[in-house]
C-alpha cells in the first residue's frame, strides 16, 4: 500500500468534476503524467484507455484500477480518484465506481503492484468494502477511510515496528491536509522546480517558458516553509523541499494555472 499512502501524503487524492468514463480517465493521467519521476515520452492516458479497451479494470463492488505498464525500471504510482455520485464503468457487476486507483507501473514493479492490489482488496473486504466511500460527504472522509485501509494493511503484511511508522507518517499526511485542490483546467497542471538562496531570487526549471517568466518576475517573497504561494496567474503547490550547501533550498512543485 505504499503508493497509496505516497498519492496521500503528495496531493494525488482528487474528487472527480467528470461522471463520464474516459473523461474521467484522461483527468487523472493528467496528474500522473505530472510526477517529474514519469517519463514525458510516455502518454499515460492512452495507455490507459488502450488498456481499458482490452479488458475492462472494474473489480468490482465500487472500485477500479486502470493502469499503464511502462517498460524499464522506476517507481510504482498511483492517483486516486473519487466519484460522489458514481462513473458507469462497465464493470461486470454493474455497480457504479465511485473509487479509481491509476497506476503507473514500470516492469521492475509489476509484483509490488500485484502485491498491492491483493492488499487494497484484502483491506476493502475486511471493512465494510465500499460503503463507507458511498456514505463519504467530502475528499476528507474518503482521505481517512483510505488511511484506514493503509493502517489495516500494514498492520497485517509488515514488522510491527515498520507499521508503527509509517501509520505516523499517515496521520501527518492527514493533519497537513496537503491535498491539492485541482481545477476544471487540470491540463494546465505542470511540474516545477524551484532553487532559491538567502536574498537571491528564485530560479525556476519548468518546460513551460510563461511559467518560468511567472515565477522569476514575481514578488512572492521567502518560500520557506509555506505549502503553496501564488506567481503571477499561477498557483504553486509545494511537495516537497531538500536543502543544499550554501544556504540553498530545491523546491519540488506543482504549478496550475488559474
């Protein structure tokens, strides 16, 4: 359950505006698609839908998990998608999905996915299945049964003190309420990097020059340690921060433009 617990704690838990399938599929590729880690040769909602065209990924009872298998090595990811009212996914038990976990999986990671999988359904059915994600009022009540679901897992496949830790790492992901609030225009959603120094102004790495131009111009101040800021017509979404020699701060970002 670790890319779970991983699309918690960086943001990658979304509620769904789109109630039709392929819609719904292609907005959350959008995000995969947005992990630097991803390669950008890869066009992850294609993937997916070929891969739905196949065989249908509906499990059942609610839930689904579509996917891309990705030659290579790399990390295993995941996005998690919920539906309040429901998608029509042509699943065989002709329920409704109201929850979708999309995996990115590289071919060094297609037994932890598997592993995964068993375990995200050994959590579902030793709970009340789906009903507490039917029942959910708002993106938080999904957030907690999931990290219910991580809890029950590692309780069950690892070292109690492992599962100790990475239950703490739940509840802070779940106190920072860090999940990124993702707009109709998702596809403007892009990665960007961001180095700053003590009384230098930040420089910024993205593929796209008017981000860039946004960033590097405006007058947002110290990032520090705020979660996100605004740059021009831009709002940043910090993930993650690593410190460097000489005062020097590497910002990993999301950038969405308003």
């Amino acid at each position: 359950m670790k890319s779970i617990l991983t699309a918690l704690q960086d943001g990658r838990l979304i509620e769904l505006p789109e109630t039709d399938k392929e819609k719904a599929l292609r907005y959350m590729a959008t995000i995969l698609e947005a992990i630097p880690d991803v390669s950008a040769s890869v066009d992850v909602a294609e993937g997916v839908l070929e891969r739905e065209r196949s065989a249908n990924t509906g499990i059942g009872r609610g839930w689904a998990c579509p996917h891309i298998r990705v030659d290579g090595d790399g990390e295993l990811f995941s996005v998690i998608g919920w539906s309040p009212t429901g998608i029509d996914y042509g699943s065989s038990d002709g329920v409704k999905v109201r929850l979708l976990v999309m995996y990115y999986i590289p071919g060094n990671q297609r037994m932890t996915y598997l592993k995964e999988l068993s375990g995200l359904a050994k959590a579902i059915q030793a709970g009340q299945g789906i009903e507490n994600i039917e029942k959910a009022a708002s993106l938080n009540d999904v957030r907690n049964e999931l990290l219910n679901w991580v809890s029950a897992s590692i309780d069950t496949m690892m070292p109690q003190a492992k599962a100790r830790m990475i239950k703490l790492e739940a509840k802070h992901a779940l106190a920072a309420e860090q999940a990124i609030v993702t707009p109709q225009g998702l596809e403007r959603l892009v990665p960007l990097y961001l180095i700053a120094g003590a009384g230098a102004k930040a420089i910024a790495l993205a593929q796209d020059d008017e981000l860039v131009r946004a960033v590097e111009t405006s007058e947002f101040g110290p990032i520090g340690d705020r979660q996100d800021f605004e740059a021009g017509a831009y709002k940043i979404f910090v993930r993650s921060r690593a410190n460097y020699k000489a005062s020097r701060v590497m910002y990993d970002c999301l950038a969405i433009k308003r």
